[in-house]
C-alpha cells in the first residue's frame, strides 16, 4: 500500500532546498517564506538583520513563534594556486561530514557551480593520522579548476558561501530524508501553524530567524523589537533512537510525536508553560515526548531574556543526524508538531502564568 503523505511535500522541498547560511539568507530562503506567509499574515517586513516577520493582527496577547531559517555551511578563506578552496565553517560542523560529499558553490544568488570535499587520500596518510579525524587544515573544496585564476573566472571569490548538495527525499513510510532540516522542518511547521490556525484573538508575530546557528542573533533583536507577552521557539532536537545508544541518552525517539521542551543549553522553558502545552497536548491527543537536550541550544535561549524577561516555551521536531547533508525526520512528529502549535495559538488567552 502507498504511504499516505502528512505533508505538503512540494512546500517542504522549497523551504529545505533553499540556500541560506547564516547571514546569507537573502540567497533564498527568505523569498520563499515570504512567498509562503503572504496569504496567511496582514503585513509583513523584513528588519534590519534579516529576519523575516510575518505579522497576523488581533487584539489579545501578543506572541512570537520563532523558527530559524538558517544553515550551517562554508565560506571561502583562500583559493591556492592550483584552484582548490580553502574553506571556514559557518555554523557548527565536523570536519569528517565534508570529505567526498557533493557541495554548491554560490557564485551568485541565483547561480552555483559544484564541488567535492576532499582531504588527504588514506592511502598516503602515515598510519596514526589514519585513526585521527581530519582537521580544518586538512579539509578543501575540488571545484574541477586547475588555478587560482580559472577559479576566478568561475565566479568563487574570499567570502564566497557553499552549501551541500542535498536534495528532499522519502525514506520509508512516514520518514523524509534531506539537507537542512535543521531547521527547515521548523520553518516548515511555522508556515504550516499559520495556515492551518483557526480562531484566535492573539495578535501573532511569525518569525523566520536569521542566525541562530552562530548565535541565536536573529532571535535576539526580533524580540527585543517586538516584546511580546509570550514567545515560543521551534527547532529540532537529537533522536539518538539508533544502535549503540542507551535509551536514557536518546534524547527522542521518531514516529513519537512533538517533543516538549523542557530544558537546553540556552534555557529552562518556563514551568507553567511546560505544563500548560502537555495539557493542551492531553486534550486534543497530539501525541508528545519531553525534550531535555543538554549540548545545544534555541533561539528560546535569546528570546526569554530579552528586556525584562520574557516568558517561553518551545517545541522540537526529533531528528536523527543533525549537522549533516543527510538528516532524517518523521512527518508524523512533524503533524504533531503543527497541531500542537495551532492549540497553542488558539487557547492562548487561556494561559495563566
């Protein structure tokens, strides 16, 4: 039997396949969700920093739904004489997930050329620089060019951004399998939120993020310009439910629903809220499990600081192989993920802090 799809597919592969790195987002991800929150929001702008806010008017509480629209990638440091890139990490990356993958080298906003990362060859390494990960050294970008010069002429220059090339693919009945879902799948659901949102007096603020992967930047100064009454962060979270890890260091496990944040690295979700979103969860039956992600953080982190202090929560979509070209999703978490947002947003004037 064919698998019943849960999501808007051609929607989804817009927003994951989009270019934007940190702080270069304008390369593409920002046209789509402008593109894809028109019909949904009365107004929408663009700050100063980037980040996209889409704007859907009423007369309660004000609230901010933050999901970064940026990945990580490279940028150009250096390009040697016999053409190769030398190249920096925008974002966290390990070294190990670039060697003899695929990349776009984004020459113009809306032109790319590609290229391969390559390290020394095994073959030729001394024996215990076999058993040692690659460092950034040891790391460039084969662009098929044989000088500086050629390179040049292909369009590369210091600063140019790369992104993996990666594509959004199914992977099993209800899974996908793509580049960027951290933290596309999270625009995806913020998109979908506003779409699928029914009646609601919250005077709501969607916001596509810039910068979370270098420091929850976007977050920051989009919250401290609009101050809302209550903030929610979506994101992604580890889904350790593969061999070899305990399931008490799982952290989530897919096909399991939304997860519910409870704590990371950047903040502690404000109790009553943590409550308050497990009992809508309850009400409504969007299946859900906790979120306790010791090693990483959310733009919540920026966003309950700001000014006095603002109280948030957040959701996570689990996903397995974060930071990679590859990362893997389950629509079902991601269904729950919208449901649970939506019962957010139109009971809002029910919480009570």
């Amino acid at each position: 039997m064919e698998a019943v799809i849960m999501v808007d597919y051609e929607l989804l592969k817009k927003v994951v396949e989009a270019p934007g790195v940190s702080g270069y987002e304008f390369l593409g991800i920002r046209d789509v969700v402008i593109e894809a929150f028109e019909p949904y929001v009365d107004e929408i702008r663009v700050d100063k920093l980037g980040n996209v806010i889409a704007h859907k008017k009423g007369s309660g509480p004000k609230v901010m739904l933050a999901a970064h629209m940026d990945q990580i990638g490279l940028m150009v440091t250096h390009i040697e004489k016999n053409g190769f890139l030398r190249v920096a990490p925008i974002g966290g990356i390990d070294p190990r997930t670039l060697i003899a993958q695929r990349f776009k080298v984004w020459v113009d906003k809306d032109k790319f050329i590609y290229g391969v990362g390559g390290s020394v060859p095994p073959h030729i390494q001394k024996p215990e620089d076999r058993k040692k990960a690659p460092d950034w050294d040891q790391i460039f970008i084969d662009i098929g060019a044989e000088s500086k010069e050629e390179a040049e002429e292909m369009g590369v220059r210091i600063g140019t951004i790369i992104t993996w090339d990666g594509r959004l693919e199914r992977l099993g009945k209800h899974r996908f399998v793509s580049i960027a879902f951290d933290d596309r799948i999270a625009v995806y659901t913020l998109i979908k939120t506003a779409q699928e949102l029914g009646e609601t007096d919250a005077d709501i603020y969607f916001v596509a993020t810039v910068q979370e992967e270098v420091g929850l930047r976007g977050a920051k100064v989009s919250a401290f310009g609009i101050e809302p009454d209550y903030g929610f962060a979506i994101d992604v979270t580890i889904a350790a439910d593969v061999p070899g890890t305990p399931e008490h260091k799982q952290v989530t496990q897919l096909g399991k629903g939304t997860a519910i944040k409870i704590m990371d690295r950047s903040v502690i979700c404000h109790p009553t809220i943590v409550k308050w979103m497990e009992e809508l969860a309850k009400k409504y039956e969007i299946p859900y499990q906790w979120d306790i992600l010791l090693g990483g953080g959310t733009d919540a982190g920026a966003i309950h600081l700001t000014k006095a202090g603002i109280p948030t929560g957040a959701i996570s979509v689990p996903a397995r192989y974060i930071h990679s070209n590859a990362e893997v999703v389950d629509e079902r978490d991601v269904d729950a993920s919208v449901k649970l947002m939506v019962k957010v947003l139109e009971h809002i004037h029910e919480l009570q802090l």
